[in-house]
C-alpha cells in the first residue's frame, strides 16, 4: 500500500510534444485572459478612481491597483508617473496641519511603498522608488510615555517634511525617516535607514545610512 501511494504521488502524464504544446496555449491563453482584466480594471476603475481622490494628477498615468488611503490630505501626481502594484498612504491629519503627498513627473513608486505623512513628503522627477520603501515625516507617537499612555498624537513641531529630489534612486526596502532631504541624483543602497539628509550625487547604504561613495557622471562626446 505504501509504494502504491509514493507511485501515485510522483507519477506524472508522458512527455509528448502534444501535450506540451496543449499546455503552453492554454497557459498564454490564461495570461492573455488575466492581463486583458488588468488592463480593463485599470481603465475602467483603478484609474478613474485615483484622479477622484487625488487633489491633482498629471497625464499618462500607470497605475496597477488603487492605494490604501487613511484620513484625509492631498495628493498631487504629475505627468508620466508609474505606480506599481499596492501602496499605503496614511494620513495624520488630527494635528492640525495639512498633510500631502506629491510626486514628480516620470517617477515610478514600487510595490508596496508607504507614506506616513503629517505635512509633507515631496519627491521629485524622473525617481526610482523601489518596492517596500516607507516614507515618515513624523514619529508616529510621543517621545514622553506619558503622552503615549494618554493616547496623544505627535505635536506639530515634531513634524518635520521628507523631500527627495531630481532622479534620485532609492532600493528595495529602505525607510527614510522625518525632516531628511535626498539631493539629486543620489543612491540609496537596499534596505536602508536614512537619518540625515543625503547629498546630490553621492551613494549611501545601512542601517544608519553612511556616505560610501559618489556617483560618476558619465559625460558623452558631442
């Protein structure tokens, strides 16, 4: 009874090129069918939706699935931006400030990108935001215990805006922290933690983020 189950547990149809070829169509043709949805969804919904909610946002938009938005603030998108799979914006808008999200021309924001903003996260042309990346211009929560215990929010002086320049580069998985700014052209290595504003044209990487080199611009002849 035993070797009856490990056979039938590993047996498998023969490997006839008829079969293959069966397969492999009704594979494109499952593809075929689930992208064709994607793109019907995205027109017909995902997108429409998105400029409802938004404060503004520019021409050509790609967007694959509407963002989790939390309370209320505004968000402005311009011209060419790429929005890929789901992304998290939450907004705290209980302290009194106005808080927006806005995002420069031919930007492209990864999977699974999150924003947590009180007043402002700007980010700016021509950027690669990698997936998994979270964005915070606040704290979240108190310093003091005792105003965590109470249950109050971040103050307005705790506050402090998230600006990323022109064709800045950020990698998969970072989190770049309240009040820094990211000049232009700059890297972010993978899976760090910026602190402290980062200058334009330099690579930084880590958790806490260090300088560890400089972007070579490369010059080509007229």
């Amino acid at each position: 009874m035993r070797q009856f189950v490990k056979r039938i547990l590993v047996c498998s149809l023969p490997d006839l090129r008829i079969f293959r070829v069966m397969y492999r169509t009704a594979y494109e043709c499952c593809v075929a069918v689930y992208e064709t949805g994607v793109c019907l969804k995205k027109i017909v919904i995902v997108e429409p939706t998105m400029r409802a909610i938004c404060t503004s946002v520019g021409k050509r938009l790609r967007i694959e699935r509407i963002p989790y938005i939390r309370r209320r603030g505004g968000i402005v998108i311009g011209d060419d931006v790429y929005i890929s799979g789901k992304i998290s914006i939450a907004f705290n808008s209980a302290i009194g400030l106005y808080p927006e999200l806005r995002i420069g021309n031919h930007t492209f924001i990864g999977h699974q990108c999150s924003f947590s903003i009180a007043k402002k996260i700007s980010i700016g042309d021509h950027c690669l935001i990698a997936g998994g990346t979270s964005f915070f211009d606040n704290d979240g929560h108190p310093m003091d215990a005792t105003r965590r215990r109470n249950g109050e929010r971040v103050s307005p002086e705790q506050v402090w805006p998230v600006v990323i320049g022109d064709d800045v580069w950020i990698g998969a998985g970072c989190r770049i922290l309240k009040g820094v700014h990211i000049g232009d052209r700059a890297i972010v290595g993978s899976a760090s933690v910026v602190t402290k504003d980062v200058p334009p044209d330099t690579i930084v990487a880590g958790n806490t983020a260090r300088l560890i080199g400089a972007v070579k611009q490369v010059v080509t002849a007229s």
